[in-house]
C-alpha cells in the first residue's frame, strides 16, 4: 500500500476511534397510575418493546399517583424540568394550553394513519380549535349494581333503574338498617372530591341542567334544575337509604363487592378490582344503562398524554406517544388498568366482548358528557365539591350552596 494511502488509513482509523458516539436521547415520561399490573406492563413489556424498535432512543417512565401529579407537574414547569410526555386527564387540557405547557399535535396527527380509528376521542383533548391530547384511556360513571341483592330483595336482576323514580324506589327496597346503623346502603354516592362533583353534574345533565351559559362566562348550575338535582342527590343521603360519606374498602374488597353496599356509580376500574379481590362474586356484579330525567346522561372522560412545550425533542416524544397508544400497547395497558379502549377497532377485541359490563360502558357512550375544557376548570370543580359536601351534610341548603358556589365560580370567570 502507498505510504500516502496508509497514513490516510491510519488517520481515518485514529479519527472513528476518537470520536464520540452517537448521542442518546432520552424521553422521559410521567405515568399517572401506580397500580402494579399497569407498572408492570410498562416496565417489562412496553420499554423494552419501544427501544428495541426505536434504537437510539431510551424512554424514562416514572409513575405518579393520580393525587400527586398536578404538585408535581406544577413544581416541574416552573423550574423548567418538565418531562417530554405526561399523562393527564382531559379535563387539564385547557389549563396547560393557556399557560403554553404544552404543545398542539395537529401537525402530527395530520400525518399519523391511526388518528382516524380514535374517532371522536381523540377531540377530547381539544382546546380552541387544537387537539393537545392522544387518549390512552377512558371512564366513566354508571349505575353498577348486584344482581344478588335485587333478587333478595323481589327486584328484576335484569331491569336496573332507568330514571329518578326507580332509581329512589330500588336504592330504598335495597338499604338494610339495624338500629342505627346502615349495614347496607341502597346507594352509595360520594359527598365530597371530584366524584361527589362528576356524580351530581351527571344528575344535573339528566335533568337538563348545565355547568355553565354558552360562552362559559357565568356559571348556570344554580338555577332551578341545578337546584332541584342537589335536592334530589342529597335526598339519598338520609341515613336510610344512604349515608353522607362514601363507603370504604373492606380490607381489600370494594364496599360493592364486601357486600356494604348495592348500587354504586362508577367506572370500569371498580370492576378490574373486583375481579381482582372477589372474582367468586364478579358474577353478581352488573351494569346498567345511563340514567336520565328529562335526558339520558352520563359522565365519561378520557386520560391521555400530552407532548411538553419544554421538550428538546418534541420530534422522538410524539413517536414515543405514538408508540404508546398504539393498539397493541393500548390492549396492554387497557387490560392492566380495566379502562375503555379510545380506538374503534378496539371495541371489538376479545376481551371486550368476553365481558358484558365492559361492553355497556362502550354502549353507554351514546349518552356521554365530558367535563369542560376551560382554563379555569379544575378551580370551578373544587368550589362545586366544597359546596356539594355542604348540602350534603346539611351545612347549608341546596340553593344556598348551589348560590354560594356560583358566585365563587363566577369569580373565577370573570
């Protein structure tokens, strides 16, 4: 070989040795749930399966409990140290994309073949005319009840209540009292939080009633139909049908499954636990159809990820999300934590159609209301729980809670 050729070689080689390698990029992401079975499915199953087909770039997940997320995420965007991909609920889409937390998708999903097996979840996460949410996720609030009990107490199994009415008449058949003490509650309705919230304004939009006017400047939830649903809600809590608190596990039994109560709203993830803690008495447990008075309704909403306006790679995040709500990573993730598929083509999977209940919350879509994206939202739905806690422990009359919070709202809107 030419002396030229061979210190040109020996340089080259020199060169590719002292060279840096190519640099990694991380992504990092903040799930919202901390239940094992999703933890589980994330770590074992869904990074290694995103590094293998993405090489070169790494995926962090850290997992926050629902109740922390919010602080945190806070603390993270002011001091500029904010993950690339966080999950959140829809109703939060608003007030990150006010505050420019986080980043419009559009361009994206323009381009993604998927978005159109999303359908109208995908619009969930939309604020002024900008969708900043993939759907991972969803819940909702329906009549869950004990096809047991029913029978015990001479009440159809397979009828559930469809209205009010039935409603009071079935939760008062089903309450059993001893002394003083509710050994089993009718119902059981949450008095305080953001359930007691989502529950009384799924009340509110069966009889027709709105949060807010149709600009979402003045709160219109204390009017005459607001005011008779509080009524009605906190007419339950009597302490003969049901009691002002919310009913608790019993170890590690959901109060529906312990036998504590009969009726309960909630979402698919009560039924995940009980087949989890009492699979001999899933087969007990039913779903009704959503209720209504003078509509039928009923409160569904969607958890999602949204892409950081802080990341530097906002490009490797949304291939990240991408991965994420992929159908076959949904399926994981969907079975682990009992939710509702966000995609079409899911709502025909197996282990959809082998469970009748989970198919209800599908069916029951029909009839949904989803929580406002405004700015202001989380704030209007904190003074609602205060004041709904009020009435229901007698603090205050409905109408001087329902007031009461309006002009707080009102306030906040201003």
């Amino acid at each position: 070989m030419p002396r030229t050729k061979l210190v040109c070689y020996a340089l080259l080689v020199v060169l590719m040795l002292t060279m840096p390698a190519a640099a990694e990029t991380t992504i990092r992401v903040w799930f919202a749930d901390t239940a094992e079975p999703v933890m589980k499915v994330v770590r074992e199953s869904l990074i290694p399966e995103f590094e293998k087909t993405h090489p070169g770039t790494r995926l962090k997940v850290e997992f926050i409990p629902w109740g922390e997320l919010s602080p945190k995420l806070l603390t993270a965007f002011a001091g500029g140290i904010a993950p690339d991909v966080f999950m959140h609920g829809q109703a939060a889409t608003a007030g990150f994309a006010a505050s420019n937390q986080v980043a419009p998708l559009d361009k994206y999903i323009a381009q993604w073949d998927d978005a159109a097996d999303f359908g109208v979840t995908l619009n969930s996460g939309e604020y002024l005319g900008k969708r900043y949410l993939v759907p991972l996720y969803g819940s909702a609030n329906l009549l869950v009840y004990r096809t047991d009990f029913f029978q015990e107490v001479g009440l159809d199994p397979n009828s559930p209540p469809t209205d009010w009415d039935e409603l009071a008449s079935a939760a008062q058949r089903l309450a059993i009292k001893k002394g003083n003490r509710l050994v089993r509650e009718g119902i059981d309705l949450s008095s305080a939080g953001t359930s007691g919230q989502q529950t009384w304004s799924t009340f509110l939009w069966q009889n027709g009633g709105n949060l807010f006017n149709t600009d979402y400047t003045k709160a219109a939830f204390n009017d005459t139909k607001g005011v008779e649903t509080l009524e009605f809600y906190t007419s339950l809590m009597d302490g003969n049908i049901a009691d002002h608190q919310q009913a608790e596990a019993v170890g590690s039994l959901p109060p529906l499954a312990a036998g504590t109560v009969a009726m309960q709203f909630a979402g698919t993830e009560i039924l995940g636990g009980f087949k989890t803690y009492a699979p001999d008495k899933y087969p007990f447990v039913k779903v009704g159809v959503p209720l209504q008075k003078q509509d039928k309704a009923a409160w569904y909403s969607f958890a999602g990820l949204f892409l950081s306006q802080q990341s530097a790679n906002k490009d490797a995040a949304w291939e990240a999300i991408q991965f994420l709500t992929s159908q076959a990573s949904l399926e994981q993730i969907i079975k682990a934590v009992g939710g509702l598929p966000p995609r079409n083509s899911m709502q025909n999977a197996g282990f959809i159609q082998e469970d009748p209940n989970l198919a209800m919350f599908l069916r029951g879509m029909d009839a949904a209301k989803f929580n406002p994206n405004i700015p202001q939202w989380t704030k209007v739905r904190d003074i609602l729980a205060r004041y709904i806690e009020r009435a229901a422990f007698g603090a205050s009359t409905p109408k001087e809670a329902l007031d009461a919070a309006a002009d707080e709202v009102n306030r906040i809107l201003q």
